[in-house]
C-alpha cells in the first residue's frame, strides 16, 4: 500500500438495494474458542524442504524473501522422513532441514513442521524419527501437525483406518512434548469433515492428545469463500457434539489458476475474503496454498501459487500482502455483517486506525458517497479515486481506512 499516493475524501456511505428485506441482513458471530485480537495469523505453505523441480528448496532463499514480503508470520512446510533418514536404518542427517530453517530465520518467519505419515515402516522406527526430528529442531519450531490429512492416507495405504491414526497421535503426543515441553501439537488436517474418519476418531476421544484443531477447504472453481460461514459452522456443531473447545487452525486453503478453475484475478478476489471470514469466525491462523506454482503441467495441483514458477508475482501476492497491511497482527478481530448482497467487515489495527472492508460475493452493487474522512484502497493496495458519487462494491475487497471510528450506513 503506498500510502504517499493517497488522496483524502470525505463520504457518508449509503447502498440502495432494488431488492431485498430484513431477513437479507445477518450479523456472523465468532463460532470457536479464540483470542479477541489477532495475532500472528498469517501463513504460507511451501515446498522449502524438497529439492528438485517443482520444489522450492533449490531457491530457499528467494522464496523466503518473498514469503517476507507478503507480511506473513508463518510457513508451513513437511519434515520428510526420507530427507531426514535418507538411508533406512542409517543415522539421521538434517543437512536439508538445517540450511531450509537458516533461510526461514534469516527472514523472522516461524514455521508449522509437517510430521511425515508411517507408511510401511514399523512403528517404533516412526517414534524415532519423531523423537530425534522434535529434539533436533526444538530451539526452532514449536508447532507440530502430526501427519498431513490422515483421513486421506486410505487411498494410499488401504489398511490405514481411524484406530491407526489414534494409536499413532496417542503414542506421539507425549514423546512431542517430552522432547519439547513448549510444543504444541495439532491434530491431523481433516480434508473431509463428513468422512467416518473424522467422526471416528472424535468417537476415541483423540483430542485429549492435540493442541489445536486443525482444517483443510479450497475455494476452487464456483466455491465461492463465503461458503466458509456454512461450513465453519458445521465444525463448530461437530465439535460442539464431542464437547471440544480448542483453538482452531486453518492449515491448507488456496485457489488454483489451472484453466478450468480460476484465473489469477479470480484467485486474488477470493484470497483476502478467505482471511477475513475465517478470522471472523474464530479460526486463528490461516495457511493459504501455497507459494510458488509448480507449472510443470497443465494439472491443477501445479497452478496454486501466488507467484510463478520464476517467482513474478501473481496479482494475489499483492492482495495477501495489502490484506496483512490493512489487517496486521494485534489488529482487533474482525466482525463481518452481510446487508443484502454486500459483505461488511469492521476491525481496528494496532496503531489505532479503522477499516471497513466491503464486498459482495457475486455481482455488484452501487455505493453512493458522501461525508467520509479517510482513504480508499483496493485489493492491490491502489488508491481508489472517484469521478462521481458511485462507487462499485464487487467480490474484490474495497478497503475504507480513517483515523476515527465511524459507523457506514446502509439504507435497503
């Protein structure tokens, strides 16, 4: 946001619908256990520890630069038991890991480590690459997911079953904490909160062995991210059946620019929505996917990025980076009311000033404005400048910031 082009106005803002009543207008409420400010809450998943292409390790160093750039706080990234035990039954080596956490250091990011899955191997070996992997780097990651979508491994090993995983996270949670008394563990990242896997290990009581609660949802193709407050709340009514209260991550959210899907203006649209509603609803820290496009294929696992495979940025880099701006950590926790078809989201940032963000999530509607002091901003951190009294709300965020605190009026 570059604030030396920013040009004063004074609006009162009011929206007039053609259509609608009071039953139109709703107020979303936190749903989960989370703290009234922000803090830390921006993530981003890369490939930092793999090395060769469609990896991100061989460039560490400028991925974390621009992971930098954005403003987030945190990586999110896999401990490979391959990489750190190349050899099976040979000691373990974290050359790979040792220079990956110089660069992520070097740039004052944190990181959330990937435990990787048992696979084949038996389980007292998995302990101790979990022992030796948390010891090792216990000066430097405190947060520990124990295996990436575990009610996905079925597919790939088809005895894999909820009791595994149970056993599993049991066994490891203790030995995490035993080997770093700061830590804190999450639970696996459920892809499919419907499935009997999740339902199942609710069922065991699994949470008494986790931190933090932790979820996966893209907003690919026509999901549109304010789809988030319905599925948020069928979380909140699981979770609140099996009376758990825990802190709620989410780990793995994005949107693909492969054709078919989304292109690159869609996906940056849809970024700063996807942070706002899930802070809104309680989440406390969100990990979009993921950095660096692979661009190996025309698959769509190879266009999430929000830079290319040259590292130019996608116009989402520059949405991600004006969110963290406007909404920084310690900023108030946002509070998001819809009027019709336009989104209302209300926060204060840590210096004292106020933003409203509007948008809809499809179509448009006309603001018209009079009456209010401060600046506005698009999703690329623009300065908007007006010509007349209307201003277009759309499903790319507009940013009002002012000094003082004022209410904007909406007439139905």
């Amino acid at each position: 946001m570059n604030k030396n082009l920013a040009i004063r106005f004074s609006f009162l803002i009011c929206i007039a619908f053609c259509t609608g009543c009071e039953a139109d207008n709703k107020e979303f409420t936190v749903m989960f256990e989370s703290s009234a400010r922000l803090f830390e809450p921006y993530g981003l998943c890369t490939h930092i520890n793999r090395k060769g292409e469609g990896w991100e390790f061989d460039g560490k160093e400028k991925e974390m630069k621009m992971v930098s750039e954005t403003g987030a706080n945190f990586i999110r990234t896999d401990f490979d038991w391959g990489y750190c035990q190349p050899l099976k039954d040979n000691p373990f080596t974290f050359n790979y890991h040792d220079e990956m956490m110089g660069c992520v250091e070097s740039q004052h990011l944190k990181t959330l480590g990937i435990l990787s899955p048992i696979g084949s191997e038996k389980y007292d070996k998995w302990f101790e690459y979990v022992d030796t992997t948390v010891g090792h780097f216990k000066q430097q990651v405190i947060y520990w997911e124990v295996i990436n979508e575990a009610d996905r491994w079925h597919l790939r090993y088809p005895n894999f079953c909820p009791k595994d995983y149970v056993r599993i996270i049991c066994d490891a949670y203790p030995l995490i904490k035993k080997k770093n008394k700061y830590a804190k563990v999450l639970l696996t990242s459920i892809s499919d909160i419907s499935g009997k896997f999740f339902e199942d290990i609710l069922d065991s009581g699994v949470t008494r062995f986790c931190d933090i609660m932790n979820f996966h949802f893209y907003v690919n193709s026509n999901t549109e991210p304010e789809y988030l407050f319905k599925y948020f709340n069928e979380i909140k009514s699981i979770l609140d059946k099996h009376d758990i209260r825990k802190p709620v991550w989410f780990t793995e959210t994005g949107c693909t620019t492969a054709k078919g899907y989304a292109d690159e203006e869609t996906q940056a649209k849809r970024l700063p929505r996807v942070f706002l509603i899930s802070f809104a609803c309680g989440i406390e820290k969100v990990f979009w996917y993921k950095t660096r496009a692979a661009e190996r294929s025309d698959h769509f696992e190879d266009h999430f990025g929000i830079w290319h495979k040259d590292y130019s940025p996608k116009p989402a880099f520059y949405a991600y980076k004006t969110l963290v701006d406007m909404c920084p950590s310690k900023s108030t926790r946002p509070r998001i009311r819809r009027q019709g078809d336009v989104y209302i989201a209300t926060w204060k940032q840590p210096k004292g000033t106020y933003v409203t963000a509007l948008w809809t999530s499809k179509g448009k509607e006309v603001v018209q404005i009079n009456q209010f002091e401060g600046y506005i901003y698009d999703i690329h951190g623009r300065v908007l400048t007006q010509s007349s009294n209307d201003l277009y709300v759309t499903p790319s965020i507009i940013y009002f910031v002012s000094k003082k605190k004022q209410e904007l009026s909406f007439k139905v």
